[in-house]
C-alpha cells in the first residue's frame, strides 16, 4: 500500500494559483488584452481631462483675483497673460484690443517667450495694427469663436509667421474678450508642444473672455461716471440774473 505524501509548501501554491485574479492568469486571451489596452487608454484620456479642468479652474480663479484687486485692464493685462500661459503650458500670449477710433487691432501687451526671437516677434508685435480679418487675432475677432490649431506661422501675419515659425511657436489658441454683445478685443497664446482638442479649455477661455470683457465695459463707465460728476462739481457757476420789475433789497447799514 503506498501513501501519496502532500508537500504543504506545494499545496499552498496550488491554492494561491487556483485564488489569482483573472488578469494576473499567465495565458490570457486576445480578447482580454483587448479589453486591458482599452482600460488603459481611457484611464491615461480621464486623467488628462482632470487636469485640463483643474488647469482651467486655477486659470479662472486667478484672473476673477486679479481682476477684483484692479480698476483699469492695463493696470492687470500682463498677469493675465502670466496666468493663462502658466495653466495652459503656453510660451507666449497677446492681447490685442480694439482701437475705436480706426477700427483696428493694436497690442496692449505681449508676453514674450524667453528665446532670442521672442524679443524680435515682440518687438515687432507692439509696433502692429492689425485690420479686422487679418492673422490669427483679426480673424477670431471677427468670427468670435474660439480658435484651436497647430499651424501658427501660415495663419499669422506674415513677417509675425515667420518669427513664430523660426522659434518653433507652431501650436495656437486664440479667444475674443467679448463686450456686451460686441468683441472688445482678443488673447492670443502660442506654444511649442502639440495640442489635442480640450473642451476644458475651449469652455474655459470662452467665460475668461467673456469676464474680461464685462471688466472692461464697467471700468469704463466707472471712470466715465466719476469724470461726469468731477466736472459738474468744478463747472464754473453763474449768478442768476434779478428778475425784471424786482427792486434788490438795500442793505441795511
């Protein structure tokens, strides 16, 4: 009679073969690893969507901050542009404001990115005036939508192309700064590195335009509001003339 003797240490590692999860089982079907890479892809797509929704959100925040602790859009445009390029990873921004007087585009600041060219595109960018439909601003300014694309230098006023094009600025967002129903001007954002479609920022800087805009118009009638009443409390005042028929009262001595 023989008797089969069962090492433990063998039996444990039966057991703890039979209990492994399915993905850790050594042969798994196409299918499987289908499903696996599948998993994977959506999970990289959810985390980058979180943080284009988190970059947006500190992007918002910190422009709505900026904004409450200024009275006039030059006193705060370059943090704005420093807080846009921050979040969203971008090199260099414009923003270009509408002249009423001409009807064109000119450059309230620029943010130049730290290259040697940089100083050249910005240089050349102050000295613009840009017409409406002309190079990437003029253009989202007249069709108001927000412009996502990964050709800069071709779309670009053409000596602006050729500087972007040789720092190697390729990839673009452009948004209007929308007024009460009228665009009052646009940021424009040029980066290195490729930029897939992101709803997160194509929400986000379509309502920081749209808080930029509504800053303006009320800095605006603000500083319209006190020049009205500062020249109705200097405004030379003159005597009213006596009535005709009316004898002046004598002074009594």
């Amino acid at each position: 009679m023989h008797t089969t003797v069962t090492s433990p240490t063998h039996s444990a590692d039966v057991e703890k073969t039979n209990r492994a999860p399915l993905y850790e089982v050594p042969f798994e079907t196409d299918e499987l690893a289908a499903v696996k890479a599948e998993l994977s892809q959506v999970k990289a797509q959810l985390y980058g969507v979180l943080d284009g929704v988190r970059s947006a959100f500190s992007a918002e925040d910190g422009i709505v901050q900026a904004l409450a602790e200024a009275e006039q859009i030059d006193e705060v445009a370059d943090s704005v542009l420093d807080i846009l390029c921050e979040a969203f990873e971008f090199d260099t921004s414009t923003f270009w404001l509408l002249d009423p007087e001409d009807g064109k585009l000119c450059a309230l600041t620029h943010r130049p990115s730290s290259t040697p060219t940089g100083r050249f595109l910005e240089a050349r960018i102050n000295s613009m005036e840009l017409a409406l439909n002309e190079g990437i601003a003029g253009r989202v300014f007249v069709e108001r939508q927000v412009f996502l694309g990964e050709d800069a230098p071709s779309v670009s006023e053409r000596e602006v192309g050729v500087m972007l094009e040789a720092d190697g600025l390729r990839t673009v967002c452009a948004f209007t700064v929308m007024g009460n129903g009228a665009p009052l001007g646009v940021i424009e954002m040029e980066r290195r590195q490729p930029l897939s479609p992101d709803y997160a920022i194509e929400s986000a800087v379509r309502v920081i335009g749209e808080r930029i805009g509504s800053f303006i118009e009320f800095s605006q009638l603000r500083w319209r509001y006190f020049s009205l009443v500062n020249g109705i409390k200097h405004a030379p005042r003159r005597n009213p003339e006596p009535e005709v028929g009316v004898i002046p009262l004598k002074r009594v001595a």
